[in-house]
C-alpha cells in the first residue's frame, strides 16, 4: 500500500525549518479518504508532502478530499511529488486516492 508522508515544520521568511520539533506522520492512501487525524500544532505552519502515489489531498479544518464541494481546496498529488504548502493552526491534513 502507498502512503503520503506528511512532514509538519515551521517557515523561517523563505526557508524551510526542520529543527528537533518537526515530526514526521504517515497516512496510508487507500480507496477512501482519512479521517483527517493529523493536525498542525504550536508553531508549525507549513506542512511538506511526499506522495507515494497519484492521490488527492486536503488541508482545512474539515478536511474531505471526497466532498463534492472541495473545490480549489483539494490538491492533486502525482507520484514522487514532494510539495510544501502554507497550514494554519489547528488544520488537518486528509488524502484519498485518484481512483
């Protein structure tokens, strides 16, 4: 099974900081989306990932990569993408896949 390495951090102006308080989680990309469990927290406020297959991807408060509504919220993930984008305080990250 393909996974989305989720890795949460924090910007420092245009770089990325990884220090000790990064962490590292994994979702599994399966045929339904997660139930958004990962949440950014303290000053984490950017979050990189790492698809191991073609998925979509959402991040809110709410996430639902399924949701008929999602709109420009959902990203689309190929294969050995490794993207970052911007995470707010309490947000959620949620992945399902493409098929």
């Amino acid at each position: 099974m393909a996974n989305l390495i989720v890795t949460f951090g924090r910007s420092m102006g245009t770089d990325r900081e990884y220090g000790g308080d990064a962490r590292t989680e994994i979702l599994a990309i399966g045929g339904g989306a997660t139930d958004g469990t990962l949440v950014a927290r303290g000053s984490e406020d950017i979050v990189t990932l790492y698809a191991e297959a073609d998925c979509w991807v959402t991040i809110g408060a709410s996430p639902d990569p399924e949701a008929a509504n999602v709109g420009a919220n959902r990203r689309f993930m190929k294969l050995g993408w490794d993207r970052t984008f911007s995470i707010g305080a309490n947000q959620r990250v949620s992945v399902t896949s493409t098929s």
